[in-house]
C-alpha cells in the first residue's frame, strides 16, 4: 500500500481483509490523520579488517572507539570465530553500547581478521 492512502482507504481494506476470516470492523469514514514513522536509519556496516601496525586496532592494542555503533549490540568474529562476552574464555570481547568502546582480549596479532559487527 502506497505511503499516500487515505485513512478511509485504509479502513476499507481492513474491513475487507477482516471479512476473508468472517471477523467484523466497524465501518468508520471521514477525517482523521495518521503520524508517519520517522524515516529508518541504516544499519551501519560492519567494521572488517586484518591487523596491522595502522587499523584502527593496530598490532598489540586491544580497544578503539565505534561510535557509528553506539546504540547497537555487536558481534565480533576473530580469525573468523565467532567471539564471546565471558571473560571466563581465553579470547573475549568486552562492548560499551552507550560509548562505543569495544575492547578485545588478549591483544590483537599481525595478520588476525577482526570482523565487527553491529546487530
């Protein structure tokens, strides 16, 4: 349905889907305004990677700042493993949605593909 029907074409195709399933609307017309939803706001890319001495994570440092992703929960894949939050592991992740500060454990090695990923 097109973002410029009216309310009563609207209504009318309720009363007309409800009555498919033998259900009962009421048949209301005239006046009215419907609030349109603010536009959606992309979902940003995820951040991909192999360390080196100048990504943004470089060989040796284990944090940086994504604020494209605060608000998000992420995920992180290293050399392409899926990653956890428990520290109980011996590799994890730690993330900060409200300041974007990822943190990863142990420190990032030459050559690791690191694969952040807002969800």
């Amino acid at each position: 349905m097109a973002s410029t029907a009216t309310i009563e074409g609207v209504g009318q195709m309720l009363y007309w889907m409800c009555g498919q399933f033998q259900l009962q609307a009421r048949n209301l017309s005239g006046g009215g305004s419907v609030t349109p939803y603010p536009p959606i706001t992309p979902m940003p890319n995820p951040v991909e990677f192999v360390v080196t001495d100048t990504t943004i994570i470089p060989k040796g440092g284990s944090s940086a700042t994504f604020p494209q992703f605060i608000g998000y929960n992420v995920t992180f894949d290293r050399g392409g493993q899926p990653q956890t939050q428990l520290n109980s592991q011996p590799t994890y992740f730690s993330w900060n949605k409200v300041t974007g500060l990822f943190q990863c454990f142990p420190a990032a090695d030459t050559d690791e593909l690191f694969s952040i990923n807002p969800v």
